[in-house]
C-alpha cells in the first residue's frame, strides 16, 4: 500500500510560523499572571502549556503528517496518565484531616 | 487497523520502525516525569500557599529566556529534518550546531540558577533545605528533582546531537538514511515539552 | 517434504556457528531464539534460587518460635524470596522466554524488530540481577524492607537498600526495551496476510502485556529514583517530618506493580489460548472475546492499584473506587475462563502433559481469582490484609496461574524448542506431585490467613501449628515436584526422542517451522490466507 505521506517534507516557514506561536503562548502565560485569576490560574497556566504541547507535537514532531496511529497512541498516553492523576487525587482532595 | 498490514517485504527498509520504536521510547519518558508530576500535584494541592510564596524566589526572567531557547532549538531541529530530506547537507549541519548552541546556553542558565540557590544554603540535601517549612522543602525538593533531571535530559540530548552532526557531516546520514537525526529531534521535543510544563508549575504559579 | 527437520540441508539455531564460536556465539548472539533460551537458563537459575528461599521460610515456619533462623534473618529472607520472584522471574519470565522465542516464528517473522535490543535486554537483566544480588553481601547486611521497600523504614533502615534498588531499577530498563521490541514487532512484521485478527492469541497477549511493560515500568523506575533520593539527600517526599507523605510512595509503587501482575499474567492466558484449543483438538472459542478481554485486562488494570492500600489510611472515596473498579477488572478475566471452558466442550481431548498444565491451571486461576474478590471487598479485606490468607491469594494466581501456564508452554512448546520430546510419564509425575504439594502448601494459608496469622512474621501463636506444618510439608512435596519436572526436562533436551515439526496437530505458524527451527525460521515467508 503506497504511503502516500510518507517523506512529507514540512517546509521551513511553517516551522517559522509554528515557532511564533509556540513564543506567543509563553508571553501570552508570562502575561496571564500579572491578573489575579485565583484558583483558575493554574488552570490557565496549564491550558496554554497544552496549548504549546499540541502544537509541538503536531507540527515539530510531525504527528499531523504521519499515520493516524500515531496520534491515536499519544492521545491514548495522554488520557491514561491523566486518569491515573485523577484517581491519586481521589485520595487527596477527600480526605478527612 | 487495515492500513497497518502493509505488506512490507522483510528485506525492504522500513522507516516506521525506528520511528515507531523511538515514539514508545518516548511514552517511556512522559511516564517517567509523570511520576514527578503526580508527586508535584499531590504536594502543590497539599501545600498551596508555600508552593505560591516559594515560587516567587524563582527569577521568572530567566525562567522565560529559557523556555524560549528550547522552543527556538526545537524549530531549528525540526528545520534540520526539512533540510535533510531536501538533500542540504550543509544546512542540515548548520541547523544542529545552531540547536546545539542553544542547549549548552539552556545549560548555562541553568547552572547560573542553580549555583545562586546553593549560595542561599537551597541545595538538595541541605540543612537549609530541612528547616524550612514543609511546603518550601518540599516545592524546592521537587524543583531540584525534576529541573535536575530535565537537565540530565539535556545533556543527553546534547550529546545525541552531537553524535547526529558528526554523521552528518561524514554523510553517514543522508536524504535518504535518516532515523537517527529523526529520532533525536524527537528526543529533542521530548524534552521541550517537558519544559513547557515545568516553567509555568515552577516559576508562573505566583 | 519429511515431517522432521531438513537438518541435513540447514543446521538449526542450536548448532550453526556464526561470527562468534562457543558461548560466546551464545552470549552475543542477536538470533532470538537463542535470546530465549539464554533468558531460560538464567531464569531458571534465580527460580532455584528463589525456590530455595521460600522453602527455608516454610522450613522456619513449620514450627513456633526460632526454628532455622531468627526475626532479622526471616525479613531479609522474604525480601531477597519476594525480589527474586518478581523482578527476576515471573515479570520477565514468560515474555522473554518464550515470547522471544516464539513470537517472530508466530507471526511468520525472521527475528523481532531490534534484535541487538534484545540481546542488550538480556544483558541489562544479567547486571539488574547482580546489582540487586550484590545486596545481599555489600553494605551494612541484606535488605529487610521487603520486595515492597515501603516508606518509611526503606529511607530509614540500615540495611543495603540501594543495591536492591538500584538493581530494580537496572531491571526494569530490561522490561521496557522487550516491550518496545514486541510492540513494534507486531507493528510492523507480521507475515502478509496475517491481519491483527489472524494473529494468534499468544501474540496478542504480549501485546497486551508490551503495553503494560511500556507505560507502567517508568513509574516504578522514578519511585525508585525518589527512595534513594530520601535516603541520600532527605528530600522529603515520603517524610511526614519534612511534609512528605508515606502513602504516597505506597501509590508511586502500586501504580507500577498492580498493572505489573497483570503483566505476569496476560502472557500465561495467553499460553492458554494456545493449549487449550490444541488439545481440545477444536478452534479456541470466543477469539475476539479474548482479545478485547485482553486489552480490557491491561487497560482497567491501571486503576485498580489501591486495593493493595484499603487499610493504609486513603480517603473513603478513594475505597469505594478502588473497590468498584477492582471488582470491574475481574469481569474480563471471568470471560476468558468461560471462553477457555466453551474451547473443551465437546472436544476431542488429548490427554497429554501441557493439557495437564491448561486445566489445572483453570482451578488454580479460579481460586486466586475468587480469593481475590475477597481482597477486593472492602469489609472483608480488613480482616484478611497483611495475613497469610493474602499470601496464598497471590501464590495461587501467580505460581498456580502464571506458573503452571509457564510448565504447560514449557512442555507444550518443547519439542519445537529442543527438536526433541520430553519424557512423558515422568512429566506427569512431576506435575501430580508439584500440583498436590502446591494445594496443600498453599491451601492451608487460606485457613490461617482468615484464623488471623500474619503475614512476614517468623513466629507465630501456637494455635497455627498444625496449619503450618501441613503447609511446610506441601512445600517439600512440592519442590519434589519441581525437580522431577526440571531434570526431566533436562535430561529430555539432550536424550529425547527426536520431535517431528507438529506432535501436536497444532494450527499456528510455528507448527510449520523445523523442530528445531533454523536460523532464520522460514525459508520463505509465508503468505497467510
């Protein structure tokens, strides 16, 4: 079966692009700071780091033009680690001190 | 998954292996960190005020120079790749040096704040360190594991890149051998990501 | 073309030499079947080792108060007995045993995807071994904390805790990489034709298990990490003193080691997908039951973890989920066991040696897995933690599950390996005698468990005498067994009667190769329809 995305050459500016956005986020979560958002604040802070990831995944590490198990792998990761968080957290946030 | 019985004679070279191979690899590390950021989350949620007082003592600065001297580096080692399958050696090169220099400055910086810590008596192990209170132990505690090991990291992926340029430069990779600059940019991103992550839970929590 | 081996025309992987002569075209042989049988040999010598362990426990406790050995000896014992069990037998054990072996053979492959990985794998597993071994004769004496090495008295105790540590740790780099290697391998090299649902059950249950490898591993690795970062730099995270908190590392560790027994497991049911149907002489039932049921296993089973801490001190909710969800984790294995029944119904059974092995495992399996609802419940659970009735639960599922479905592969899988038949009469011998030892070794723990005999103790009250001594007589009976079985299947492997391709009727791809096979499995590789 031909791999018709196979040796996808990503051209240069989009790493450009990519890259600017990638600096604007981090400004952009520098910024966020400076108002008060209370419990949101890391909840900001940890959007605009996905935000980041998402796009350093997608485009540096090329899983927008490899085969779709890629992405399906990565996402599957994410999701277990996170629910492995979730459910240490159980622990925590309900107990009685 | 129909697409992924491709019938691939044994004999042909088949690049999704070492790709697929590094992407496990990969998992690997996000795991390994992982832990460090469950311990992390446990404690910040346990320890919200000292987590946010601690933080301000981190210079957010350097902190943001830092990051984006790794974002910078990750693009011009994804650059590298678009430059090796175009066939430009040189500039292939040119790239990885240029990668390479921003990881010995991220290095650099690093030490420059890490020493400025230990003159304070902030050192892993300290005295110091001990007779804070339990959340400051444990914030600097987990600062020096994970941005120590994030360093580790660094300073392989350095050597990594090293190795990648000498072989670039003999022609040993090529546009059309190239698994080994691929898979150690994805290193490289790895270990972008990771710092994506710990900058704001270090240094923005303020 | 003959039903025995083409050995005139291509000598086997036993016999061809390559760039290296002797043992060391062995010890740096990249050929993985040669891999495996380098993992066999070493395993099986820890799995002595280990044996030996155990039976000195039991030989401590057949009687109250110090018998063979005092308090200090007894914890150092079940530290090395638990550490040698886990990290060096049954968590490699099948995976790299046969799995190296048969899994590129399986799928109508030449050799896995990095075969040089996989013979660093071994390597790294040879310096994990003596790294955590070294424990026992460096420092200031062998460790006493434990396989479990549980905060606090791991940061605390005197004993050589960092070798034993630091050799997990080493080990665990072993698992990773034979996990990746099998990944990609049935990625990337099955045979044409062979779709993921032609692939055999074998195969799929270590890919269930890769996974495992893969992404539960690495937490165990950086808890380890922590450990010797509390005992050199006081760092604090397990330290109540310095605002760390001990049950944390409980949850670092469990998160690691739950998914790792369904790491020990999920290759065992996976040999028993393959027995079962064979013998049976009828096509496994329910195989995309059994594959999603698999996957099922290795996906629920990450959250399931906190059963091992329901007295530990976690917040009511955290009980209630682990509870549940443990109880939700079952439902798969439950499936397979009635998929494995559905196999034998109204099927032509050969009475031979693995079969022996697949259904005496069913029994075994059932009766760990029940005991393990019981563990699972939080009132009951309360009762039975940290007591002898745990112990059994888990030697009846690991050594009577994983083990025996280790024996019945071993045998079943025999004749490919060596190219020779074991000897059959004293095979069954071995397992009549190892299976009855086993039952009343362990069996009675269920007894003193739920009467209220700790767990980890070398002494106990003497109202569980009796129980003790009949359990420590089944551990002699038993390791008879065991002996039986291995000589024979020593003796077998140079004396035996030389094996055709298929002594079974077996329907796998293996089955096709020489016994035993050639360097590179196939002449050709097979096109599947």
């Amino acid at each position: 079966m031909p791999e018709h995305h196979k040796n996808h050459v990503v051209p240069y500016k989009t790493y450009g692009f990519v890259l600017a956005g990638l600096i604007a986020f981090t400004l952009l979560s520098v910024a966020v700071t400076q108002i008060y958002l209370g419990p949101l604040s890391v909840f900001v802070a940890l959007l605009l780091a996905g935000l980041k990831t998402t796009l350093v995944f997608m485009y540096f590490m090329h899983l927008k033009f490899e085969r779709r198990t890629y992405i399906i792998l990565v996402v599957f990761v994410l999701v277990l680690y996170v629910a492995v968080i979730v459910v240490t957290m159980l622990d925590y946030i309900f107990r009685i001190t | 998954m129909a697409t992924e019985q491709v019938v691939q004679h044994q004999e042909e070279y088949d690049r999704e292996i070492p790709k697929l191979g590094m992407w496990l690899f990969i998992f690997t590390e996000l795991l390994f960190f992982g832990g460090l950021f469950l311990v992390y989350t446990v404690y910040r949620f346990e320890n919200p005020k000292a987590f946010h007082f601690a933080a301000e003592e981190l210079d957010v600065t350097i902190g943001t120079v830092n990051t984006i001297i790794l974002l910078v580096s990750s693009a011009t080692i994804a650059m590298s790749m678009t430059a090796i399958q175009k066939k430009q050696q040189r500039n292939t090169f040119l790239l990885l040096l240029v990668t390479f220099l921003l990881g010995v400055v991220f290095l650099v910086n690093k030490s420059f704040e890490w020493l400025e810590k230990f003159e304070h008596g902030h050192y892993p192990g300290s005295e110091t360190l001990q007779s804070l209170g339990h959340g400051d132990t444990l914030f600097y505690g987990l600062y020096f594991a994970m941005t120590g090991l994030h360093a580790l990291h660094v300073v392989i992926g350095v050597i990594l890149i090293i190795v990648v340029m000498v072989k670039v430069k003999k022609g040993l990779i090529t546009g059309e051998r190239y698994a080994l600059l691929e898979n150690s940019g994805l290193y490289w991103h790895l270990v972008d990501i990771i710092w994506i992550f710990l900058f704001p839970l270090f240094y923005l929590v303020t | 073309m003959s039903q025995y081996s083409n050995q005139d025309q291509e000598p086997s992987y036993l016999k061809y030499q390559g760039k290296y002569k002797g043992i060391l075209g062995w010890i740096f042989s990249t050929d993985h079947k040669r891999i495996g049988l380098l993992y066999l040999y070493s395993i099986m010598t820890f799995f002595i080792i280990g044996a030996i362990l155990g039976l000195l426990m039991k030989l401590e406790l057949i009687a109250p108060g110090e018998t063979i050995m005092g308090a200090e000896e007894y914890n150092a014992v079940f530290t090395l007995h638990g550490i040698t069990m886990i990290f060096l037998i049954v968590i490699p054990g099948v995976p790299a045993i046969l799995g190296n072996f048969l899994l590129p053979i399986m799928i109508g492959a030449k050799d896995v995807a990095f075969p040089r990985l996989n013979l660093l794998s071994w390597w790294i597993y040879i310096l994990g071994a003596i790294v955590a071994i070294s424990s026992q004769f460096m420092g200031q004496g062998p460790p006493d904390t434990g396989w479990t090495f549980y905060a606090p008295y791991s940061y605390q105790a005197q004993s050589n805790v960092l070798a034993a540590v630091l050799g997990a740790f080493i080990l665990g780099f072993s698992s990773i990489l034979t996990g990746l290697n099998f990944i990609v391998t049935m990625h990337r090299m099955r045979a044409p034709g062979m779709t993921w649902f032609k692939m055999p059950l074998f195969p799929w249950a270590l890919y269930g298990t890769a996974w495992i490898q893969i992404l539960a591993t690495p937490v165990l690795g950086i808890t380890l990490l922590l450990v010797v970062a509390e005992r050199t730099l006081n760092i604090g995270f397990f330290n109540p003193a310095l605002g760390g908190d001990p049950l944390l590392y409980q949850h670092l560790f469990w998160i690691y080691s739950h998914p790792a027994v369904y790491i020990m497991i999920l290759p065992g049911m996976g040999i028993i997908s393959e027995i079962l149907p064979t013998f049976s002489r009828k096509p496994i039932f329910g195989y995309r039951a059994i594959v999603i049921s698999t996957l099922l296993i290795a996906f629920v089973g990450y959250f399931v973890w906190g059963h091992h801490m329901f007295t530990a001190g976690m917040s009511g909710t955290a009980l209630f989920a682990f509870s549940f969800l443990t109880f939700l984790v079952a439902i798969p294995s439950a499936i397979k066991v009635f998929n494995w029944l559905a196999t034998m119904y109204k099927g032509s059974i050969m009475l031979r040696t693995p079969f022996y092995w697949g259904a005496s495992f069913l029994f075994m399996f059932m009766v760990g897995g029940l005991t393990g609802l019981v563990l699972g419940s939080l009132a009951t659970n309360v009762h039975v933690h940290d007591t002898a009735f745990v112990v059994a639960h888990f030697h009846f599922i690991i050594f009577g599950g994983l083990g025996f479905a280790f024996f019945g592969g071993i045998h079943y899988w025999f004749p490919k390996i060596f190219g020779r038949m074991y000897d059959e009469r004293w095979a069954n011998l071995g397992w009549v005698t190892f299976m009855v030892g086993f039952l009343f070794l362990y069996g009675t723990m269920f007894y003193l468990g739920i009467a209220g005999m700790p767990r980890r103790y070398f002494d106990y009250l003497p109202e569980y005498h009796t129980g003790n001594v009949i359990s420590s007589l089944g551990a002699i009976v038993m390791v008879t067994g065991l002996a039986i079985i291995i000589i024979n299947l020593i003796i077998s492997a140079r004396h035996g009667e030389k094996a055709p391709k298929d002594p079974w009727g077996g329907q796998t791809l293996e089955w096709q190769v020489d016994s035993p096979p050639t360097k590179e499995n196939f002449h050709e590789i097979p096109t599947v329809q």
